[in-house]
C-alpha cells in the first residue's frame, strides 16, 4: 500500500552533483525518519543519512559535508543533495521510511548513482 518513487540517479563525473527525490505516497502518510542507504557491489547496504520528523539529521562520516539531507512533510517527499561525489560514492541508492511504531519500515526500489570519468 504504502509506495515509494525515487528519482535523480545517473551517471556523473567526479566533483559533479545529483539530486535524489523520494515521494511516498499511500498508507498512514506520516513517518518518524526519512532516509537514504546506499549498496556497492560486494558491501553491505549502510545508511546514508536520515531525517527525523522534528528535523534532526544524522550522516554516514565520509557523506558529511558534501551531502544534505532534507524533507517536505506537504509533499511527502525526502531529498538527499550530493556534491563533489566521488567514484567511491557509486551504488544503488535506497529510500526508506519508517513509523515511530515500527523497527523496519518501507523501501524504495532504488536508484543506479555511478560516478565515473
């Protein structure tokens, strides 16, 4: 029921930037984080950044500074802002969200980031 529609990914060259979105739509419409995970080829999935509803965010270290994280609670849509990616920076990026009552919640089906020159 509940479907998240993510969008932004492509291919970019080093130092270059992408705009992720993620529109969630259907179910109760309300979530205690948005995030974003990402998966490379041979490593797990690890969490990239997340936002809280009251808008506390919390980065992956080597993210910091160069990503931005941010939600529109009207839209129901997470972004995340990525510049000066890096090649180490490629991989399958995952939407998730999750209700205050619940330890998992939903995923996205991902989307390719690839940076390469």
């Amino acid at each position: 029921q509940v479907q998240l529609v993510e969008s932004g990914g492509g291919l970019v060259q080093p130092g270059g930037s992408l705009r992720l979105s993620c529109a969630v739509s259907g179910g109760a419409g309300s979530f205690y984080t948005m995030g974003w995970y990402r998966q490379a080829p041979g490593k797990q999935r690890e969490l990239v950044a997340v936002i809280i509803r009251g808008g506390n965010t919390n980065y992956e270290d080597s993210v910091k500074g160069r990503f931005t994280i941010t939600r529109d609670n009207t839209k129901n849509t997470v972004y995340l802002q990525m510049n000066s990616l890096k090649p180490e920076d490629t991989a399958v990026y995952y939407c998730n969200v999750r209700p205050a009552s619940a330890t998992v919640g939903y995923w996205g089906q991902g989307t390719q980031v690839t940076v390469s020159s």
